[in-house]
C-alpha cells in the first residue's frame, strides 16, 4: 500500500459553534432543552497558515471521525427543562487514504462538518512478531515524526482533532498478539501512550480492548488511566475501543468492562438483520448507556467500506441512519463518494471537484454520482452539525416491522425529526400521526427525489415509503 499524505497549510475557515451549558436533563423519553436556532453566533473565524510551510505524512490508515461526545451529570428524580453540554465534538466519517491529503483536501472534510481524524496504525509492527514492535517509531513507509506532527498542527488549525490508532499487531492475525505476549505488549504500550499523548494526539484507539481488558486488567486499567485522565489545555482526550462483537449484549457488557468512551463494533453490520433487529438493538444499547457512549459504524478498516457492505445503492440509505441515529455516526473514509473495496480494502481515495475534466462520458457521469452522494452526505451532515434535536435529542421509537423503521429525535424546543427506513422489496405505509404531532411535516432529506422530494410537504398518518427508501422528515416545535 502507498499512503503518502501531504498537507498544504493554506488560509483556513472554521465555523465556530457557540454551545450553551445548561442544567441536566435524565433519562430517555420526551425531555427536551432550549436550543439556539443558529449554531454560528460568532461567525467565521480566519486562522491563517504559512502558505511556505508544507508537512507530508503517509499513513496506513487516516479516518475521519465524526463525534458527539457529551458529559450528560447524573439523572435526576425529577426532570430538569434541559440538558448540560459541557463537552461537544461534533460528529461524521472514519477514512483511510493511501494518497496525498492536502491543505484543500482537509478543508473539503471540513465542509463535512468532521471535527476527528483517526490515523494509523502507523507504528513499525512487523505481523506477528511481538519482539519487534516498536510504538515509538513510525514504519518507514508511512513518513516520520515531525511530518506527523505537522498534520497535527495543520488538524488543529482547522479544529479537528487527530486520534492514533495504536493496536499493536495491526499487521497480523490477532491485534494484541497471544495471550503469552500481551502482558509485556500492553506494559510496552503505557509509555508509548505518554510519548503520542505528548506529541499532540487527542486520543487513542485500540482493537480487540476485550482480550487485553481480561487478560491483564490493572494494565488495562494502567492504560486507561494514562489516555482517560490526560488532558491537553482542558480538554479531555478520549479512548476509542474496537472490538468484532456484532451482538448488542456484548457490546454493552464491553462498554462496561472496558470503560472506553466509545466502542466500534458490528452491532449493525449483519446482512440478515431486520429493521425490528435494528430497532432492538439501537433501543437495548440506549436503556444501558447513555447516548455520548454509542458508537454507530457498518464498515471499518478491516471490514471495508459501505459501499462494498450495503451495495451502491444503498449507501445514502444507510448514511442517513448513521447520522441521525443519537451517538457519535463513524465512517471510513470515501464513504461519503460512495468508495468501493476492489482489490482492496484500502482503496485509493477519489477527490473530485465540478472544474476536473474527464476524458470519456463513463467517467463523466462516475465523478457526477460521486459528487451526487457527498452532496447529500453534506446536507445530512449540515443539519446533523446546526439541529440540536440531532446532535443529541431523545430517541422516541415510533414504528417497527420486520423490514421498515421509524424514530423521532426532539430536544426542547428546537425542530423535531423523524427518520424513516425501509429495508424491503415492497411499498410500506407508515401511520406516523399523534395528538402531539401536526398533520404533516416537510421532507428535509430524501433517497425517492420523485414521491418525496425535499421541502415538500407529507402526511404523518399514513406515510408511504417506497422499497429500499429513507426521508428525514421536519416539524416545528408547539408548545
């Protein structure tokens, strides 16, 4: 694999998000909270970078994360108004490239509304050798440490944060080696967690956390401690696990044994899953943990992309139920293109722009999809960054079956959102009206542009959705 990456450091524009502290809310249900209808009080903010300084760096893997952690107090006997935001990263992809990442190209992520980078593995491991691993040292094919840490700078700049995948046996058949070799390996990995964490890194991520959790667990808690207690001009870095478990019990008993602050599993993944499957699994993770724990993803970087998973054609099905799902949504990188595992994996990433010329009519219309699904991708992503509702509202369950699925996001005041889903090969009929909810309510985003095209108004008593169909649907708040 080639992965060179080069960032460009160019004028960059962030959009600050102005987030009020407000007093706890607890549990689920209809509890809401005051919101602001603009989320870009302060406007926009010119961080200029020397156009003369250029940092490269190559790394295995570079993704793009999306995240909405919230510190949510403990719940209250009685219900307060509104809920406390403490902390906020606002949430998107999880992306691998194998090329160049440029100045331009991290403000095309931006657009995306990603705050995350997750780098790596980048570390020199050879496959299945626990002698030769070395944290510390950066594998020659994937750059050096001041090319690294000028990505962190150029992130930074941007306010996206950068996240290092630090699994120790990337490379080989089992991320923590064998059982024999990962009490040496995890007390190896503590000082290599001091050294990244000094370098800049604003968190860490880890495979296979269950092995070493329960192999030597005061390491892990070692481990834990060093990432979880570390913070970096106040703020807190955060611990990302990655485990294979596919089944929502196990996700939440790894949730609790490993005390990670987000845990990226397969718990959507299966192919055989029904909507009702989906539906148990999103509400029996939700009635264990609060929402800022969740981690919602279907591909990663050994599984591949979403695309490859779901099929083309439903890849903007399942974009919209990543990003309007409450938790933190995780994408790998050219989810948003709809990028395709062929020969890899690891594709390389395709950056496209309206001015590119191409040569012949196929690849035309290839970059016109292309761009066609990262445009949607944004408008989710767009509302997703300013809706509170979104963002971390309550998840209310509004309708079920074996192939379609409904849900509403509400928070306070702000606009509520129902997202609906159908996963089957038949027209479904969704009787969606309630006495606190108007007759209709305005198509933000849909896959059918002809039955339901945006901001068109539809009934909630009896909406129809066509086979493998999804909308986001909007309605005001009324007091």
């Amino acid at each position: 694999m080639t992965k060179d990456t080069e960032v460009d450091m160019k004028d960059v524009e962030l959009n600050e998000m102005d987030q009020e502290k407000r007093p706890i809310t607890g549990g689920a249900g209809n509890g809401d909270a005051g919101s602001p209808t603009s989320t870009e009080k302060n406007g926009s903010i010119k961080v200029k970078i020397p156009d003369e300084i250029e940092t490269k760096f190559t790394g295995y893997n570079i993704a793009l994360l999306i995240i909405s952690l919230l510190k949510v107090g403990p719940t209250s006997l009685q219900r307060p108004s509104c809920h406390e935001l403490v902390e906020l990263w606002t949430s998107v992809p999880n992306w691998r490239c194998s090329k160049s990442l440029k100045g331009e190209k991290l403000d095309s992520l931006s657009q995306l509304k990603v705050k995350g980078l997750v780098v790596g593995p980048i570390h020199d491991a050879p496959a299945d050798d626990p002698v030769s691993l070395n944290f510390e040292e950066i594998s020659s094919d994937a750059g050096n440490l001041e090319q690294f840490k000028g990505l962190i700078i150029a992130a930074h700049k941007k306010s996206i944060n950068v996240i290092l995948d630090l699994t120790p046996n990337y490379l080989g058949s089992g991320p923590w080696f064998s059982n024999v070799s990962v009490t040496n390996v995890a007390e190896r990995l503590k000082s290599a967690l001091v050294f990244w964490l000094n370098q800049g890194v604003d968190g860490i991520q880890l495979s296979g956390v269950e092995r070493v959790a329960s192999v030597v667990p005061s390491l892990w808690a070692d481990i834990r401690a060093i990432v979880q207690n570390g913070t970096a001009e106040g703020k807190r870095r955060i611990l990302i696990g990655v485990t294979a478990k596919t089944s929502a019990v196990d996700v939440s008993e790894l949730l609790n044994s490993t005390g990670v602050d987000l845990l990226l599993s397969g718990a959507l993944r299966s192919k055989s899953m029904t909507a009702t499957d989906r539906a148990q699994t999103v509400q029996q993770l939700l009635s264990t943990h609060n929402q800022t724990q969740l981690a919602w993803n279907i591909g990663d970087r050994k599984e591949g992309h979403l695309a490859t998973l779901v099929g083309p054609d439903m890849v903007n099905f399942n974009q919209m139920l990543l990003l309007t799902l409450p938790g933190t949504p995780v994408f790998n990188y050219g989810d948003e293109i709809a990028l395709a595992d062929e020969y890899t994996k690891s594709p390389k990433m395709l950056w496209d722009s309206l001015e590119d010329e191409e040569t012949n009519g196929t690849a035309t219309k290839e970059k016109e999809q292309r761009l066609a699904c990262r445009s949607f991708f944004k408008t989710l992503s767009d509302l997703r960054g300013k809706e509170r509702s979104l963002q971390h509202g309550d998840y209310i369950p509004l309708f079920n079956s074996t192939s379609a699925l409904a849900y509403l996001r509400q928070w306070d005041q702000s606009g509520r959102y129902i997202a609906a889903f159908n996963w089957g090969s038949d027209v479904v009929t969704l009787q969606l009206a309630h006495p606190d909810r108007p007759a209709q309510a305005v198509v933000q985003v849909s896959t059918d542009k002809v039955n339901l095209a945006p901001d068109s108004a539809v009934g909630l008593s009896a909406l129809e959705l066509g086979p493998g169909q999804a909308v986001l649907l909007q309605f005001p708040y009324v007091a």
